[in-house]
C-alpha cells in the first residue's frame, strides 16, 4: 500500500558556512523565539518605560493633567512615562490639587504586568456650593441650546452639581434647594427637565441617591414647587408627552388663574399707582412720569434719540462706532455695533433706504454694555437734588411692565401722545425697537426663586421688552418679552432709562 522510498526521492540541503541545514534551521526558530521573547517582555520596558497610574477623585469627574496635559477624567487608569511628574486634579467649583510623582519603570514583562501606581484625591469646594452654582450657570447656558439631537447632548449640569456639593448639613441643603428652584427657571425642555427633576432627588439624598424617606421628601417639594408655580404647568405641557401634559392642565395642580381675565395680562404686575409730574430733561432725555409702585420710578418718555447718543459719543469717545473692533475684543460689542446710527450720520436717505421702517429718531444698535455705560454718564447729570437718593439705570422687567401697562392704559385719552411713546408700539403704527431691561434673562421669569439664588446663576443673555418693527403686529406690546447676548448690538434694539431710588 505505501510506495518504498527510494535513494533518488530523497531531498539533500547544502550545508550553510559547513553547518548542517538542519542544525541552521533550530538556530534560525530559536533566534526568533528568543526575538519574539525580546519585542514582547523586554522591548517594551525599553522603549517606552513608565507606570500605569490609577487615579480617582471624590467628587468623581475630576480632570486629570499630567505636566499640564489633560488625560481624562477620574476614576481613570493612566500610562504615565518615565520620571518626576506633576499631576493635577481640576473639577468645577473645588480647588485644584496637585502632587508630584516620580514614575519608576519596569523592564522585565512590563506589556503583561507593568508597574503600577495609584492616587486618590479628595476635592475641597472654593466655597459653599460653588460646586452647584457653576453647574446651575452651565445648566442656564444650555437651556438656549434647544432639544438635544442625535447630533449632540447636553450634560446632566445641574445634577452634577448637586451631586458634587452634597449638600449635608441644613443650611447647605436650603441653599441648593433655592439653586435648584432659581434653575427651574431655565427648564425648557426634555432634556432640563430630566435634569432638574434628577437634580431635586440628588438634593434631598445629600447628593447621593435619594432613600425612601428622602425620594418621598423630593416628591413633596415636587408638588409644593408646582403649588405655588401653577403657571409651570403650561411650561410641563410643551416638553411632556400630550397625554400628560393634558392630564396636568385639567388637574387641581393647574387653578386657572386667567380663566376670568385677559390671557396676555402680566400675572406678576399689579394695576400701576401713578402720578404725572412736571417733565424733568437730563441731557435732553425726558422723564415725564412718577410711580409710586413698584417704587418711586420715573421713566423716559421716549426710547434714546440719535440726537442723546451723539451727546454720550463726545464725552465718551471709547464707545463711537470706530472702535468696534476693539469693543468686540473686549465682549462688549459685535460687529452690528452703531450700524444704523453711521447710516443716520451719513444721510437720511440712507438711513431709510438702509433700515426702512426703522423709528426716525431711536438709536439702535447698542449693546447691553453700552446702554449701561449711557446711563452711567447720565447718572452723573442728574441734578445735585436727586443725585444722592437716586440713579439712572436700564428698568428691570418688572418695572418696565409697570410703565408699559400704564402707557397701553393710557392709550386713546388726550394725554397719551405725550407719555411713555412707542412703548407698546402703538403710538409709532408699530414702528418701535425692542428695549434693553436690567434682569438676566430666564425663559420662565415668573417662577418663584429667591432673589440671592436668581443673581447668583445670573444668565448668558439679557432680557429685551416690547418687540419692533420687523415683528408681527401680534407678537408685539407689553407682553413681548425676549433675550440677547449683551455684547449684541442688534438694529431692533434700543433702550430707555429709567431714575430709580438708589439700592
């Protein structure tokens, strides 16, 4: 069956330098066995030589830098080269912690068993929940982000903050309740909601997951928020599903509050005590109108004129349109800074074939910062009679409510022509500009928070009044309320001063 091998079928190797094939052959597999033992348990201790470093922070998430490079964030497992090291711990609202390490290397094994190292840091806060506070501002900054998308997320700010404070003791528990409620504000989507809702729990668990007796404690605060915010259950009805959002609306946690009056009127504003005074100019911006609630309040009866502006230029030449560019780099302006005032300086025809529509006389164009700075310098000219009890300030919300409900209240009688024009648009045939108020801007102002919490988060924008001229004549009057980044100089926003006792 198996053919005999015959003399002529075997297969002779030559010899290589008068040695055998065969023994060349063994010493050609042991040079790469031993190689292979080389590239895998030595050459990686030579070439690249270092430790493996473990690092986590309490609180989790610190970011981990090793000689100002950033690696990750902790709890982390690091390969730390060769050498002294400066390692550095960074997490919102805690101090920086550094160390210095010295990484030993080992040769031998060191891609299967490399030397290890380990470091565990515990974060001290900068201040009392300032851990909270700077997530509750990141938490507010993505609230003008939209919906998330499978494009992008947003991050769990505001819970992580809570978690990261741990609130413990009472005092710090009432001040991240306050956070907490100042951040609802902002809860204008899904994603917010998630996380306020996340965040309330947190709160009451000392930042850890809630107990029986805490979640119960959280839902207790749940249902006393919304008590006392009825009108945050409309906010609920355009994130939540339309079944629930139904179900809430015609539930006893909804009284409603406008079902016997006007739906546009503000919930927040009483009717306006007032009384007309003498006119009294400051630089040729009329105040003509005295309240005596919400305080003693006087308002300029028109928007800033172009003719005012010029006044504020040559006193205070920093902020002329010429110097946009160096007013952008500092964050106080864009590059619409004063366009519609260059136009006006130019000529009237091309202010109007530039801006039609535009109100003849109102400066646009200026940021939040320069309308501030504009009524710096007016304080400044206020009579030595009102000069120390009294200040020139942009009006907050509140107050520039109480003005507009008394100029629309004012509208058609014989008087009206000559009090608070263009406040609601309708003295200009809706030729008007959106106006700069005080309040950082939040989406659901009326919410109610304490004010220490509210001016603490702040907000990236700032509130705007009103509408102009571009809108719809439905979106516009004392209602219409909206937001801009305060450096945006914008040729539908102007701005009115009011003088206000001094705080």
């Amino acid at each position: 069956m198996f053919k005999k091998i015959e003399p002529d079928d075997w297969v002779r190797l030559p010899r290589v330098c008068g040695v055998r094939a065969g023994v060349c052959l063994f010493a050609l597999c042991a040079l790469a066995a031993l190689a292979a033992l080389f590239f895998l348990l030595l050459h990686p201790g030579l070439s690249r030589p270092g430790v493996m470093l473990s690092v986590e922070s309490e609180p989790w998430g610190a970011a981990v830098r090793i000689d100002d490079v950033y690696y990750g964030s902790a709890p982390c497992r690091i390969f730390v080269p060769e050498g002294a090291r400066l390692v550095t711990l960074a997490l919102p609202g805690f101090a920086p912690q550094s160390e210095r390490i010295v990484a030993g290397a080992r040769l031998f094994g060191s891609r299967f068993f490399p030397k290890t190292m380990s470091l565990r840091a515990k974060l001290a806060e900068e201040g009392a929940l300032s851990a909270l506070v700077d997530g509750a501002r990141d938490y507010a900054a993505w609230s003008f982000a939209g919906e998330p998308t499978e494009a992008y997320q947003i991050p769990l700010s505001l819970s992580e903050g809570v978690y990261r404070s741990a609130p413990a003791d009472a005092d710090a528990a009432r001040g991240a309740a306050a956070l907490v409620e100042a951040a609802a504000r902002f809860a204008v989507t899904r994603a917010a909601l998630k996380d306020l809702l996340r965040a309330e729990f947190l709160a009451h668990g000392g930042g850890n997951a809630a107990s029986p007796t805490a979640a119960m404690a959280a839902a207790r605060g749940v249902f006393s928020f919304l008590t006392k915010n009825p009108s945050f259950v409309l906010a609920l009805g355009d994130v939540l599903p339309e079944e629930t959002a139904h179900a809430l609306v015609n539930s006893k946690l909804y009284p409603r509050v406008w079902a016997d009056g006007d739906e546009d009127e503000p919930q927040n504003v009483a009717a306006p005590s007032n009384v007309m005074r003498a006119p009294l100019f400051v630089e040729g911006v009329e105040f003509a109108v005295e309240f005596s609630s919400p305080a003693s309040l006087m308002v300029a009866r028109d928007e800033v004129s172009f003719s005012s502006w010029e006044r504020f230029l040559a006193e205070n030449p920093a902020w002329n349109a010429a110097n946009r560019d160096a007013l952008a780099a500092e964050g106080k302006a864009n590059d619409e800074y004063l366009r519609a005032f260059e136009a006006y300086k130019i000529s009237n025809e091309q202010f109007q074939d530039e801006f039609p529509g535009h109100p003849p006389s109102s400066v646009s164009g200026v940021s939040f910062f320069a309308a501030e700075a504009f009524c710096a310098w007016l304080d400044a000219k206020l009579p030595s009679s009102l000069a120390k009890a009294y200040e020139v300030r942009l009006p907050s919300e509140i107050e520039w409510e109480y003005a507009a409900k008394f100029a629309a209240d004012s509208a058609g009688s014989s008087s009206a022509s000559s009090v608070l024009r263009g406040m609601t648009l309708e003295s200009y045939d809706g030729a008007g500009l959106w106006e700069w108020c005080s309040d950082f801007f939040a989406p659901l102002a009326d919410l109610s928070s304490a004010e220490w919490a509210r001016e603490l988060l702040g907000s990236p924008e700032r509130s705007v009044r009103g509408g102009c001229w571009v809108n719809r004549s439905d979106s516009l009057g004392k209602n219409a309320r909206g937001s801009l980044s305060p450096d945006a100089a914008s040729p539908f926003t102007g701005f009115r001063p009011v003088i206000a006792a001094r705080k």
